[in-house]
C-alpha cells in the first residue's frame, strides 16, 4: 500500500495533470456548455440586470463588447418569450466565444447541458461549493496510483526477456516507453502552472522521451 505522504504527492502532481490524464485524448471544454460556470453566469446577469456577474468571466479589454451586447440583449428581450430565448442564446454565444478567446483557446460553439465531463470536473466544482478539497485529493491519488502502477507492473513483466529473442525485447521497450512517459508527464505537469483552457480537439500527451 502505497503511504499517505507519497499519496498527497500524487494528488498535488494529478491536480496539475488530470485534464491530460484523466480525460480521453480529446480535452474536455467545461466552459461552454449551456450548464458550465460561465453560461450560468449569464443567466443570473439577465435575470438581475447586472453586466459585472459576466464582466469577471472576460478580459479588462473585452468589457465594452460585452456590456454592448448585455444591453441589446436586456432590451430585446422586452419583445416576448421567443425573442427573449433567441436573444439570451445570441448573449451566451458572445460571452462564451470572448471569454475562450481571452483564455487562448478555440470556440466550437455551445455544447448541451447534460455532457459527460468525467469524474474531476464535477468534483472539483463540489470542491469549491462544500470548501472541501478532501474528496479531490482521494479521486485524484487513487487515479495516478494506479495509472503508475498499471505501467510500472506492465515494464517489470517485460523486463526479463532472453538477449536474443528480439521481439520480446521490442515488447519490453514499448512497455518501457510508455513508463517513462508517463512518470515524465507527470513531473512536467508538476513542475508548470496550468494556464488557461485544454483545446477542445486536440489531447495533450507528454512529449516524447529523448533516448540519449
């Protein structure tokens, strides 16, 4: 059993690195979906009338596109219940695509309530509702112990092979690689910050080891 000390460790690492290793190979956007933070935001913009519930979720200099917007929307809604639905879409489409692109990343537009985000997202949005990280760290640690151990166990099963069996030997530098890599990503990740949003098409793998 691995100890608490080594476990907090990985926790640390994995909250860092869980989006790369976590998720599919495909990173999940948590932004623009028509249930995530920001579009919520929006809502409770509209309903009180206040512009600043948004302003927090875009750049300093993208605050007078989006208090123009909020205005046009405020007063088309006005026109009825149709209106009023096409008018708030229009504003989550604008304030979701500003926001994306202050953080760096692609709009692919919005994306349905109701998405799979895995495991980590949900928890850690809990997290900051209850103030309770606790449940974070376990999922997060228990996911890299096993992610560490799952290719420690698959390279030590490899290593043994006869000098002269090729193939064997290929068997145990593939499982040796994927290893490597996987304890590298997880110092790199360690060792930056995270910035910024995962692109939505595109997955985040550690870069390739440098045999020398």
């Amino acid at each position: 059993m691995i100890n608490t000390n080594l476990k907090v460790s990985l926790a640390a690492v994995a909250i860092l690195a869980a989006a790369a290793f976590l998720a599919p190979q495909t990173a999940r956007a948590h932004c623009d979906g028509l249930d995530g933070p920001v579009v919520k935001a929006a809502r409770k913009a509209l309903a009180e009338g206040n512009v600043n519930l948004v302003l927090v979720w875009v750049q300093k200099d993208d605050e007078t596109e989006i208090k123009q917007a909020f205005d046009k929307t405020l007063a088309v809604r006005k026109l009825g219940a149709e209106a009023r639905d096409l008018a708030d879409m229009c504003f989550f489409e604008t304030l979701v695509r500003i926001h994306r692109a202050g953080e760096g990343a692609p709009y692919t537009g919005l994306k349905p309530a109701g998405r799979d985000l895995g495991p980590a997202i949900p928890a850690g949005d809990k997290a900051l509702e209850t103030g309770n990280l606790d449940p974070v760290v376990k999922l997060l640690s228990e996911e890299m112990e096993h992610g560490l151990r799952e290719h420690f166990a698959a390279a030590v099963a490899k290593k043994k092979f006869d000098p002269n069996d090729v193939e064997a030997g290929r068997e145990f530098v593939k499982t040796y690689v994927e290893y490597i890599h996987y304890v590298e990503g997880l110092h790199d990740a360690a060792a930056s910050a995270a910035h910024g949003h995962f692109s939505e098409t595109d997955g985040t793998p550690a870069p390739p080891h440098q045999h020398k």
